[in-house]
C-alpha cells in the first residue's frame, strides 16, 4: 500500500511516500514559500532531486502539483494508489493520547486547540483540507507529535501554579516531538530484544527534548507547555526562573510578546555565544578561540547531562540512552562531552565508535553500565506506519 507522509507548515509542506508495510521509501520532497513569491518545489527520486518554480498560491496548487509529478514520474497510475495520507499534527492537547483518522469532529478538536499551538496547528488543518479536496478517496490520518506524552502522570504534568490555571486554561506539560521519541525507543527496544526498558531519548536538534521511557511509555519529558521548556536549545531557553520576566519587562520596557520573542528566537545558543544558534558555528568557534561559544556549549551540555541524571533517578537506572536529530546524530563533540559527563553512572564511552555522524551506532564500550546508542530518528517513517496500522 503507498502510504504519504505529510508535515505541513504555514507556507511548506514536505512530503514522503512509502510502500507500506516494507518501508520503502519511493519518493520525498518540499514545497516552499507557499502563498509568499518565489516560490518552488523539490522533489528527490530514483537518487535523483529536482527542483522547480511554480505558483504556489496555497497548499491545495501543492498537493495538485505533487499528484501530478507522482503521475507524470510513474510513481502511481493513478490517484487511487495513495490510499492513505498521515499527517505530522503538532497540538492534540490531552484530546489525542494517539494517532486517529481524521474525521469532522478531529479537525473541531485540532481547531478548538489552536489557542495551544497557534502556528501550527492552522497550517496542519489546511494541509488536511488539501488533501481531503485534492485526493477524495484518500483517508487522512493525524499523527499527533504531543499524543506519546500522555502517559505522563499528573504529578509530572502539572506546574506548581494555582490548580485553577490547568481546569480553565490548559496550563500543563504537554510535551513535544512525541513522534520521534517513539521511532527511537522503538528502535532500541527492537535492539535489545524486550520491551521491559528504561530508556533516556535525547532529541537534540535545533529544537531539543528529553524523554523518560519505562517499558515503552512515556513518563516525563523536557518539554513543557510549549515547546520552549527543557534544555538549551538552539535559539530557545528553555528552563528559566518565570519571574525574571518581569524584571526584564521593567528595565527594558519590552512587551511580553516582544520578551517572549527572545525567548524563543535569540536565546539559547545563539543568545550566550552572540554568533549562531546552529551547533556547528558554535564548534567552529571554539576551535577559532571564541570564549563565549565555549560558554554556550558548556551550558548546552550540562543542561542535557541535568536532564538525563534527573531521569536516570526517575527511570530507577537506565538501560540506554539515545541519540538523535541534527546534533544528536552528528556532533561528536556534543555526545562526547554529554558521555564524559555521565561517568559517574558508569557509562563509557567508545572514543572510536563515537566517531561518526547520522547512522545507527552503539557508542558506548561493552563494560559500560550503560549502553548509548545513536539511533538515526525517521518521523515520517513512524507517521507512515501509524497510518498503515489504522488505515
Ligand atoms: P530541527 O529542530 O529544525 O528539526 P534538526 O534536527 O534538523 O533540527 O537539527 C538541526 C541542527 O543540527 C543544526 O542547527 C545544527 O546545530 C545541528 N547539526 C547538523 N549537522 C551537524 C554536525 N555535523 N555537527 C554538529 N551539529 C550539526
């Protein structure tokens, strides 16, 4: 069965399609600038990647588009042959503990919970809507990236704010990037043969997030509210003292919207090295002698190795721990300086198997108390397979 995986964002929509259930992937690309001028598409096939400009007025030209050259390349015959859409939804709020297939009453709820996720979640429905009008035989399935956070207890989910602010707001942990926490601790499961695992998944991207895995559940992880919560990231803070807000609003005369800005765009790495908020420049840096990348990156580690001793003690051990995403696959320095970190729990590291970028590796020795892996994360993979199983 040919699966399409789907993230669509307010002016992108990327896409994969996959013969299900053997995971093959026969085609991928990206439609950009949607509605914006100069706007194009890429699409990679047979390992070869073309790119394009086209009017893209909205994500419906995207999709009409995409049905064509899946035509036009022989990837189908016939709109028929895509029998199933899974869409990347950003916000299920505590609605969605896992994936669903898309009905009126789901796209209410995902509109209804637009106040959580006011980005995303308007752009997820359009990219619905467009394949709903475009491809009419299709079902349309959500894969929500907050639905494998909703085994977290109420102890762990709630903030210490009035109790009212949860009942008649929302204000809650909901958690992030659910998907691929999944893929990979399903992935290290398979690994280790059993599911009765205490897992520590690190997705360390632009974006970054920890989670506590027991026996293939979620039971905490670093992100919160929304999405800037947890550890340093790229251009995010993450865990800061709420009422230094205040302050800064004072002194600066800054709105909340324009702090909240900050917060979210010009802080982590790029707020303490002043030089960039992708790992790569900041390990650029260091190697140029600039102090306060070295800084940046000391502060980015120690958030990590917090969070992993803080779940460590949660977990009651840890069977292993796991790399992925853009830094967690490919900065060896980064997992390096996480590992050593970590030797008080006994974990050592395999200097040489460490040695290496984007593929799946045990980088810990055979005597180290625990193993750490770098597993290669595949949400659009998952997305698919969540889809195969429910359609
Ligand atoms: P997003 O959160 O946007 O999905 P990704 O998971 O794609 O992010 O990660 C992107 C980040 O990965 C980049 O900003 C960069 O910091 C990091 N990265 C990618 N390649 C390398 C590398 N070779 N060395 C260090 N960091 C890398």
């Amino acid at each position: 069965m040919k699966v399409l995986s789907v993230n669509a964002g307010s002016s992108s929509l990327k896409f994969k399609m996959f013969e299900m259930p053997e995971e093959k992937v026969l085609v991928s690309g990206l439609f950009e600038r949607i509605g914006i001028a100069g706007s194009c598409y890429t699409i990679k096939l047979n390992g070869e990647k073309i790119t394009k400009e086209a009017v893209l007025n909205d994500h419906k030209d995207a999709v009409r588009i995409l049905t064509l050259e899946l035509i036009n390349n022989h990837v189908i015959d016939s709109l028929d042959e895509i029998k199933a859409v899974g869409h990347r939804m950003v916000h299920g709020g505590d609605v969605y503990s896992s994936s669903v297939v898309i009905t009126e009453d789901v796209k209410r709820k995902v509109r209804e919970l637009i106040p959580l996720a006011p980005l995303h979640n308007p752009a997820n429905l359009v990219g619905i809507e467009a394949f709903e009008q475009e491809i009419p035989s299709c079902v349309n399935v959500g894969v929500f990236d907050t639905a494998f956070h909703q085994t977290i207890s109420e102890e762990a989910y709630l903030y210490s704010v009035p109790y009212s602010w949860y009942k008649d707001y929302g204000v809650r942990k909901y958690g992030f990037h659910g998907t691929s926490h999944q893929y990979v601790s399903w992935q290290m499961n398979k690994i280790l043969g059993r599911s009765d695992t205490k897992l520590i998944t690190c997705h360390i991207g632009n974006g970054g997030s920890i989670s506590a895995i027991l026996n293939g559940k979620c039971i905490d992880t670093s992100m919160g509210f929304t999405p800037n919560a947890g550890i340093m990231m790229g251009s995010r803070c993450g865990d800061i003292d709420a009422s230094m807000l205040g302050y800064v609003m004072d002194k600066t005369g800054l709105s909340m919207k324009e702090v909240d800005n900050i917060l979210n765009k010009e802080s982590g790495l790029l707020g303490i090295s002043g030089v960039s908020s992708d790992s790569r420049d900041i390990e650029k840096g260091i190697k140029e002698g600039n102090e306060r990348c070295l800084l940046a990156q000391k502060m980015y580690v120690r958030r990590v190795i917090d969070y992993i001793a803080k779940y460590y003690v949660l977990l009651g051990g840890a069977d292993a721990i796991i790399f992925t995403a853009g830094v967690g696959e490919n900065s060896i320095e980064f997992r390096k300086q996480v590992l050593e970190g970590l030797k008080v729990l006994g974990v050592e590291i395999d200097l040489e198997a460490n040695n290496t970028r984007g593929v799946l590796t045990k980088i810990t020795t055979d005597d180290s108390k625990i193993a750490c892996y770098v597993i290669p994360t595949d949400e659009e993979l998952m997305i698919a397979t969540e889809t195969y199983k429910l359609v």
